[in-house]
C-alpha cells in the first residue's frame, strides 16, 4: 500500500486552505501533519490523521531521543493552543508503542474521525480475477444495471452531487460535510496539479444520474471518499456496477489499489456489506489514541450531549 495521503504535505495545504490551523513536523524519521479542529464553547483539539508516519530506514542510533523530542513538540503545541487533546490515528501499532514509552500518555479514544478499518481491492490482479472475487450478488447486480441500460461517466457537476449526497445522509442518518467543503476538495487539487487529485464519477439512466462517487488519487491509490444515490432508483443497483467499472478502470490506468475508505458493521452494516461485496481485502488499523491536556472538557466533548 501507499502512505496515506492524510499525511502528504498537498493534504495538509488543503487544510490550511479550508480554514484550519496546521503544523508539519518531519526530522526525517518520525513525520505528521497535525490539524486543528474548533469545536463550540471555545474548545479545539489536535489531530494527527493516520499518523505519525515512522521511516525505520532513517533511524538514528538515538531513536529514544527523536521519539521524545516529537512528544515534547506535540506537547508544546497543544499547552500553547490551549487544546483538549491530541488524537493520534497511527497505521501501525510500532507508532503507539513508541509515543507510549517515551511519554506520551495515550488514552483509547472512543471516537475515530478515521475510518479504523478498510476494505482494499488488488487491482495487480486479472480482471477475472477481480471478478471471480465478487460476491455471486454483486456480479448479479451489475449485471441487471448494465441490463437496465445504466451508464457510467465523470463530471464536474458538485451541484448533482451535492442533491444526491443530501438525499442519502437523509436517508441513511449521517451529517456529510457542507457544499463548500466539496467544492473545495473537487477544485483545489484540480488547480493545484499535484500529486493528489480528485474527480467526480456518475451513474446515469435515461440520461438522468442516480449515484455519485468522489474519489480522491494519490500515488498508486485510488479512495473512495464519498458516495451517493437516489433512493427512487435504488432497483437499478447503480451503485454495484459505478465501483465496478472504475475498478477496472483504474486497473487499467496502472493503479495498483481501490481503497473502499472504512468499514463498520456496527454503524453501517448495510454500507460495510456493500463494500465488502468487492472480496477486497479486509484491513484493520490500531484506531485512535487521546493524548489528553483537558480531561473534563475531553469527557464533555466525547460523552455530553450535544
């Protein structure tokens, strides 16, 4: 897999270009990108997502000192920002370790902004292969949608997206970010033409579209962020046979990954059945970890009502 685009210095560009405030450390060896969050009553806290990132190759003889040095920056920042908590999100469990014996004091965290575990499709493989891999009603599924005369295309279009997106958090009980954060993500990195890109990619039947994509490049990777249908044409099973076709169109444009960005049956068993569908690979990060400065207002913002 790639290193998570979370970490890259271009990610950390958009957040400071959507308002937040953010720092980039890197000594070589230990690397993250920590992003402030405001949050009401005048409180904020810290996130490192899916970081820090840890380059063993680089590792000096004093590795104890580096890891300490970071803590104590971390530490520093949060006092100066008067923060709640810093939470920590690593990929691998070597990165907990570390901070933890060299200390910072990390608490489970009840809540992840990150998703903590993935499903992730090896588009290495033969197209049979990916086939093969499908649940039999998946592949039925995409079947009828093609059948249904249900086409595939990309567009531009954040306005479509945006009513197919609302349709579904109604739906499905969930807060998507606002149209500006979209519109943001869809034309910032398309302006910035770097190493990250972003693009829209519709279902359509009759020429009308009934599900969405946004997928976000980087590397040899390619994530699905965000998704959305409508619900009156639902029977079609666009949805199956969107991530379908831009799996194998991804296959074919040389990307080795299609990142189904987060799995949770306890939240969402009918999306985390859905994406699991695919036979991709099932994957599990460590999860989120609260280095705490505040710990009343980090029990108020985790356990009070809002």
């Amino acid at each position: 897999m790639d290193r998570p685009f979370l970490q890259t210095p271009e990610w950390l560009e958009f957040q400071r270009y959507t308002g937040h405030k953010v720092w980039r450390l890197d000594d070589g060896f230990i690397k993250a990108n920590i992003i402030r969050y405001d949050v009401r009553l005048g409180q904020n806290f810290l996130s490192i997502p899916y970081g820090p990132e840890l380059n063993m190759d680089l590792a000096e003889d004093g590795i104890k000192n580096q890891v300490t040095d970071f803590v104590k920056t971390i530490a520093r920042i949060g006092q100066e920002e008067k923060s709640m908590f810093v939470k920590i999100e690593p990929m691998h469990d070597i990165a907990t370790e570390l901070l933890y014996r060299n200390g910072m004091k990390l608490r489970r965290s009840p809540v992840d902004l990150q998703p903590h575990a993935t499903v992730v499709a090896d588009l290495s493989q033969t197209e049979d292969e990916l086939l093969d891999r499908l649940h039999h009603k998946h592949r039925y599924n995409i079947n009828l949608a093609e059948r249904k005369g249900v086409t595939i295309g990309t567009s531009g279009d954040i306005d479509t997206f945006w009513s197919l997106l609302q349709d579904t958090a109604n739906r499905d009980g969930f807060r998507p970010h606002t149209r500006m954060y979209y519109h943001k993500l869809i034309n910032f990195f398309a302006e910035k033409k770097g190493k990250i890109r972003t693009r829209l990619f519709f279902a359509y039947h009759g020429g009308d579209p009934i599900a969405a994509t946004l997928m976000l490049e980087h590397e040899k990777t390619a994530y699905y962020l965000h998704g959305a249908s409508d619900r009156a044409d639902r029977a079609l099973m666009a949805p199956h046979l969107l991530h379908w076709t831009l799996m194998k169109w991804y296959r074919e444009a040389g990307f080795l990954w299609y990142d189904f960005w987060g799995i949770d049956s306890a939240k969402w068993p009918g999306v985390t059945r859905f994406k699991l569908g695919f036979g991709a690979r099932h994957i599990e990060y460590p999860g989120a970890f609260d280095y705490v400065f505040k710990p009343v207002w980090r029990w108020l913002y985790h356990w009070a009502p809002r």
